[in-house]
C-alpha cells in the first residue's frame, strides 16, 4: 500500500493511505510546541490548541459535541514538543460531517475574552495539578535542554498563561497557520470521492506562506560535551535518569530503534532481564527515545533502594558499555519483529497508522512512501551497525544524569565511582 500526496490549490499538502477498516482518521498537523514557541511565548502552543477546541464550538453556535455524538464521532487533541495534532475519527459514512469539522480548526479566532479567560483557568489548574516540574525527568530535561525550547513545559507556567490576551492568541495562530507549514493525513476507510470532496474543501482555504519549520532543534552548549553531567537533589526516595545525546544525522533511524528495543523493549530486554528479573533492583522502569531531524536523546529512569542504588546503576552502565561491544544475532532478530514479521498489523489500526506515518516521513523527514520501504529499512540493519550506532550513543561525553536521594552527596560520589571507575 502506497502514500499519496495531494497538493491543493490553496498550498495545503494532504497525505493519504487507505486501508480496508471500519473506520478513518482524518488528522491535521502542525508544527509548535517548545521546539519553536521562544521564551515569549512559553505553553502557548498547547493554549491554542485548548482554544482551536473552544472556537470549534462557538463558530457551531455551542453545538460541536452535541453533533459529535450525533455521528458518532470522536474529536481529540494533542500537543507535543513539536507539533499540534487535531484527529477525527469516526464511520466513513459520515465523513464529511467529519472533514467540516475539523477544518473548522483552521478559521480564524471567534471566541470571546470570557471563553479565552474560562480556557486559561483550566490550562492553569492543569499546570498546578502537574507533578512533572519538581521530578527528576524535570531536572533532566532542564540539564539536558538547557539553553533552548525544549528545556521548557509543554504547558508552560502558570504567570506565562495569564498574560496571553486575545490578542497574542490571534497573532500566535496566525504565525502558525500557514500553508507551507500544516499538512493534513487521511487513513483508515474512505472512498474516493471523500479525498475529493476533501481537496475541494481545502482548495477554497486561503491560508498565508510562513516561514518554514523544519523539526531542527537548537544545539545546547554542551550537547555532545558533556563530563558527564551530574544534578542531585535531596528526597526521600532514589530515583535516577540517565539520558545520552544523540546526533540524528549521523545514526540512522532503524539502527537507534533497535538499540532502543534491545535495551528497553519486553520481557527479553536486557534492562529488564537485569534490573527486574534477576536481581530485583527494580519492579518496572521508564526509557524514551526523543528524537528531531538532528538531535535526540535516549533515557532510561528508574527508582530503587539506597542500597541498590549503586549495584542498580553498575548493572545498566555495563548493560549500555556491552551493546557497544557486541551484539546477539537472535537478539537482533527478536527486535526486529515488529518492524518485519509484524509490520502490516499498523494497518489494522487508522490511529496509529495516522500518527507513525505523519510523523516519521513527514515530521522527522524519512520519506518511507511504502511499509514495504519502510520493512526493508528495519530488516537491512546489521548487529555491526548496531554497535556502531550504541557506540556514538553511550559515551560519557553524551550522558546527563539527574538524580533524587536521601543523601545527594552520597548519591553524586556513587555516581562518578560509577561512570569513571
């Protein structure tokens, strides 16, 4: 099954690949968040797109959800690092009721000062209800980040969100809403004339040229200098993040999930083999693999005992050094499942099609046009490739570590006899 790319009248791209399901997902996509709000404009982002839901309902006369459930339909939202993304899902049957909707999010602002007010006050409950900024994977991201968008919340601050006025919101989505910029994506079930009738709606759409944005991000001071980094605090449990830079442009994709999958993924990765399974210094843990056009990071978080603190952190740092070295060939090929012998079962979800396939051809830029494309890439990637790619990961020059202790000294000297012993 094959992508196809429709460019419309107005400029708007519209990306689309049918699969024979029940259901469709129409998603808008555009690009925002931390990754390029600025300083000025911190939680903006996710603010709008709070009000895109509100201008919805008033450009409807109150009646949005009420016509949802009417037809079934379900209508969410999401902000991200660096992308907003606004889906519908629902019958083909009701399609265009569908497409009216959510292109809806594409007018101008209409609500009022009182609904934008009655926004900001959930946005700031959500922020005061958040336990995000005083964990590690805070500390963490504000180590690692440092300098730039991303060391900041996705929903900014409390103070931040106060000062928007209808205004800045007006301005904000104006900068945002440009035809070079937003894409829409189409999967699941639909016929032809719904993609038709959808490229005539948005052929009458008139949208201004912006400047382009590229899912780059800016390169902290010490991204790939790093000593490592150490931060500490006091608590009263211990908890530890470690998170390596990652150059994008110099390790390929497939390799990096794989590492990833090796390391983190099921019951036969070797930290949960190691932490959990054999020696207990862990019931469950957290890794992620953030990734732009240039840089990522690769993190793993945990929490322990004091007196597995150190044998816990000993284990993954030999764990990361082995990968490095060699790597199983069944290993390799369990990891590869997924992306091989199990690559058509995204087909039998509209959703997660949606989102993998916006996001990795569109957003990071790999221009897998088919699965079959996108199956080869995986199955291409050699044990050799593999340690080379953990190689350019895990170095001390690339690790951020962040840290809550009841002894933070005790917890800093552990860490260094760790890393540099």
């Amino acid at each position: 099954m094959q992508e196809k790319k429709s460019i419309t009248k107005s400029g708007i791209r519209l990306y689309s690949l049918y699969t024979p399901l029940h259901s469709f997902v129409l998603s808008l996509y555009i690009p925002a968040g931390p990754l390029y709000d600025g300083s000025d404009n911190v939680g903006m982002s996710h603010l709008l797109e709070h009000s895109l839901f509100r201008n919805i309902n008033h450009i409807m006369g109150g009646t949005l959800y009420r016509e949802l459930d009417r037809y079934g339909l379900t209508l969410s939202g999401a902000t991200y690092n660096e992308l907003i993304q606004i889906s519908v899902q629902g019958s083909p049957k009701h399609f265009d009721k569908a497409a009216d909707i959510l292109l809806l999010a594409l007018s101008p602002l209409e609500i009022t000062l009182s609904e934008l007010n009655a926004e900001k006050e959930r946005v700031k409950r959500e922020i005061r209800e958040d336990t995000y900024r005083s964990s590690v994977d805070a500390m963490s991201q504000k180590a690692v980040w440092v300098g730039t968008g991303l060391a900041e919340t996705i929903t900014g601050t409390v103070g931040k969100i106060s000062a928007v006025t209808l205004s800045k919101l007006h301005k904000f989505s104006e900068e945002l809403f440009c035809k070079n910029n937003i894409f829409f994506y189409l999967t699941g079930a639909f016929e032809e004339k719904n993609l038709s009738g959808l490229v005539e709606r948005l052929d009458k759409i008139s949208l201004p040229d912006g400047k382009t944005r590229s899912n780059t991000a800016e390169k902290p001071k010490r991204f790939f200098k790093r000593s490592p980094d150490i931060t500490v605090k006091r608590d009263d449990f211990c908890k530890v993040k470690l998170a390596f830079d990652i150059d994008c442009e110099k390790t390929r994709k497939p390799a990096r999930d794989l590492v990833y999958d090796i390391l983190f993924q099921g019951d036969t990765s070797e930290v949960f083999l190691e932490l959990s399974e054999k020696n207990g210094y862990v019931y469950s843990f957290d890794a992620n693999l953030d990734e732009y056009r240039n840089l990522g990071s690769l993190s793993l978080s945990f929490e322990t005992s004091a007196a597995d603190f150190e044998p816990a952190l000993r284990a993954v740092w030999k764990i990361f050094k082995n990968i490095t070295e060699k790597v199983d060939e069944e290993k390799l090929s369990l990891a590869k499942v997924p992306y091989t012998e199990n690559s058509e079962f995204i087909l039998d979800d509209a959703e997660a099609l949606n989102w993998n396939k916006a996001w990795e051809s569109h957003i990071l830029g790999f221009e897998y046009t088919t699965l079959e494309a996108r199956k080869k890439a995986y199955f291409d990637v050699t044990a050799k490739e593999v340690c080379e790619t953990a190689k350019k990961i895990f170095s001390l020059s690339n690790l951020t570590v962040a840290a809550k202790h009841r002894k933070p000294e005790t917890a800093e000297k552990i860490i260094k006899d760790v890393f540099f012993s």
